[in-house]
C-alpha cells in the first residue's frame, strides 16, 4: 500500500490533477508523433515528458516495456509501425496487456471492426482518448 500511495502521489494526484494534466498534455503533444513517423522510443519518451516527469525515464525499463508494447500491438492486429507506436501510448495508459485486459474489453472489438493494422491503430487509440475523456467530465470516478 505504501508502495502504491507513493506512485499515486507522484503520477496521479490525490485529486487525479497530475493524471488529467498527463492526458491534456498527451493529446496535444503526441498526435504529431504518430503521424510523422516517429520512433517507439520517442514516443515513450515523449509519452513520459507529458506526465512532467522526464527523470522517471531513466530509472524505466524502457526496452522491456517496449518489447511488452509490441507483443500488445501485434496481438490484436496492429503490426505496423504506426500501431507500435500507438500502442506505446495504450500501454503506458493502460499497461501493456491491455490487448486481453478484462477491463477493458472495448479495445480488442474496436481493433476487431477495423481491417488494417493502421485502422486498427487509429480507431482504438481515438476510441480510448475518447473514454479518458469522457470519464474527466464525469468527474474521473467512472472506470474507464
């Protein structure tokens, strides 16, 4: 608990103000990368300077979770380096099984309605800043 009290100070906010100024920061910062042919590690980069937290990264096991995000993004079709790097974005959200995630069964059937890997990529990367969003306006108490 302890452990997990820290993590949510720092990352999240007692009030989710750090976690919602991360997502505002996220949709206005990493749209650009995705469609300019970024790489997945400045992506995650990226996707950490958005959390104001850029000294987190050295200590983050960058290539494991970008492995993980890979292994997520091929498991529901979105192999191809646009879906790579959106799912270094769903996996830093969401974790990196967010593919098979009971939480979050909307992810594996928006990936299912669309046929190519960049569709794929961009109807669930749309679809979950979507729900982020909504739940802010619900007041954050919502699950995703």
């Amino acid at each position: 608990h302890a452990a997990f009290s820290q993590f949510s100070t720092n990352f999240i906010g007692d009030d989710y103000s750090l976690y919602w100024a991360a997502l505002a920061r996220t949709e206005a910062k990493l749209p650009p990368l995705l469609e300019n042919a970024a790489s997945d590690e400045a992506v995650l980069r990226a996707q950490v300077e958005c959390h104001g937290r850029p000294d987190v990264i050295r200590h983050f096991p960058a290539a494991a979770f970008l492995e993980r995000s890979r292994h997520a993004a091929d498991a529901i079709g979105m192999s191809s380096p646009r879906g790579y790097r959106a799912s270094v974005i769903l996996s830093y959200w969401f974790g990196t099984g967010y593919y098979n995630d009971p939480l979050f069964p909307w992810i594996a059937e928006k990936a299912g309605e669309q046929r190519t890997a960049d569709s794929r990529a961009r109807s669930v990367l749309a679809y979950a800043l979507k729900r982020m969003q909504k739940t802010r306006m619900l007041g954050g108490h919502d699950v995703l």
